[in-house]
C-alpha cells in the first residue's frame, strides 16, 4: 500500500501595510510646509509695556490718545464729541491704516519733543475682530508707542457720541 501524502494548502497571505512609504509622505508635507510658511517680522512680537494691576494716582505729563476700534472694524480717535472716524478697511497687503497712521506720526512726534513718553488707550467693543486690534497694535510699534492701555472704563455717552 503506498503511503499518501496529505498535500498541506498554502496559508493564504495576509496583505501587509507597509508605513515606509507612509512616514516619506509626511517628512516631505512637513519640510513642505516649513519652506513655504512665512512668519510676518512685525506680528512675531510687540514689546508693550501694559498698565500694572494697582492703578497710581499721579497723572501722567502728556494727554494719552484715545482710540477706539468698532465692531464693524472702524478706527476712531478722541471720545465725546471730539470723536472723529479715521479708517473704515485697511489699505494693501501689509494692512494699513493711513489715517490712523498719520495721527500717530503726529501724536509720537508732538510727545517726544516735549519729553515725555507717548500713551495710547485703546476700547475694543466687545465683538470686535482681533485681526484690526493687531494692525493698530503694529502701527503703534512703527512708531515705539510701548505704553498702551486697554480700557473699558469710559462713560457709554462718551463712546457713543
């Protein structure tokens, strides 16, 4: 009697996932985006010297200048009835303000000829968009105005006026 073999069938292969590939792709997507991303030089950091937690009762030596940023994203100056628009959009792809940057051209020159440092206070309406806080923010590093205060202590006749 002759023996028989019992023909054993071949394991089917299992499809394997080779990550190889997988991990290239994502060095290449990261370097990509390394080279290509670009990190503007004046949003990167604004050296202001905010305001200390315990307010002082010396007043300072120069009048600060008002500013007032809308939820619509206009720019105005002054409060009361002094208040007057300076800017509605932003100008050209480096997002300037020409009026607004006038004013502080004045502003910072008329303060340094006296001596005395520059002060800003900026009112924000709540539903304001960062993006025009941040241009008025770099408008006022152009022109090394470090002392800013953010306020929210004005009477709403005068913001409204």
């Amino acid at each position: 009697m002759a023996r028989h073999r019992r023909v054993q069938a071949p394991e089917e292969d299992k499809p394997l996932l080779s990550i190889s590939p997988l991990i290239d792709i994502c060095f290449l997507l990261l370097i990509y985006f390394l080279v290509t991303t670009t990190i503007k030089q004046k949003e990167r950091d604004n050296n202001m010297m905010l305001p200390s937690a315990a307010p002082t009762d010396t007043q300072p030596d120069i009048q600060p200048l008002f500013i007032k940023v809308n939820e619509q994203g206009h720019i105005y100056a002054n409060v009361g009835a002094a208040q007057e628009l300076l800017d509605r959009d932003v100008v050209g792809k480096e997002r300037m303000l020409p009026m607004l940057d006038q004013r502080l051209d004045t502003y910072a020159a008329s303060a340094r000829l006296g001596n005395d440092q520059p002060l800003v206070q900026i009112y924000v309406e709540g539903k304001a968009m960062h993006q025009r806080v941040v241009d008025v923010l770099n408008l006022l590093a152009k022109y090394e105005i470090n002392t800013v205060t953010f306020t929210d202590l004005l009477a709403e006749d005068q913001l409204n006026d």
